[in-house]
C-alpha cells in the first residue's frame, strides 16, 4: 500500500523478490532469508522493536508493528522507501 508521503506499508512476511518484481527494486537477496522481516532481522543483527529503521542499499526499512511469540518481535509490517531520486531523476518504484 503506497502511503501519503510516498513510502509503502508491506507485510513483514511479503518475500523480497515479490516486492522487488512489484516496485521495481533491487533489494538485496541471500539464502539466509526471503522475507522482508528477514531482510529486517539479518540487518539489524538483533530483534527489531517497532520505530526501529535500517537502511539497506539505499532502501529505507521501517518496523510499524511486530508479532511477539516465545519471547521475541518479528517485524509484522514494515515502512519501506526506495531509494532516493536525484533532481529530475524518477524515483525507483513511482509509477503513474
């Protein structure tokens, strides 16, 4: 879901290549996770709390919200930004 200020609103459990086919994106992909709440987990090397953020090759990634089970958060949602468009330039993901 595509948010006011221009951000997106995916669920943690959306796999990565899903969202990179849809928005036109080059998040990065290894075998230790799919999901952007992995993509979260692996780059924050620890168990993220809500208005937690990471940058990761030039993409913003946002906690909203997290599930608690056995003790721990997974990201539940998370607020994503592409990468930053240069003056003039379109940025990755807009589409009209």
């Amino acid at each position: 879901m595509r948010l006011p200020d221009g951000s997106y609103l995916v669920n943690g459990r959306m796999w990565i290549e899903e969202l990179n086919e849809a928005l036109d994106w080059d998040l990065p992909t290894r075998s230790d996770y799919e999901t952007v709440a992995g993509l979260i987990l692996a780059s924050l090397g620890h168990i993220p709390r809500p208005g937690e953020q990471v940058a990761v090759g030039g993409y913003e990634l946002a906690v909203v919200d997290a599930d608690e089970r056995r003790g721990s958060s997974r990201p539940r949602s998370a607020r994503t930004s592409g990468p930053r468009a240069r003056p003039g330039e379109t940025q990755v993901g807009d589409r009209a």
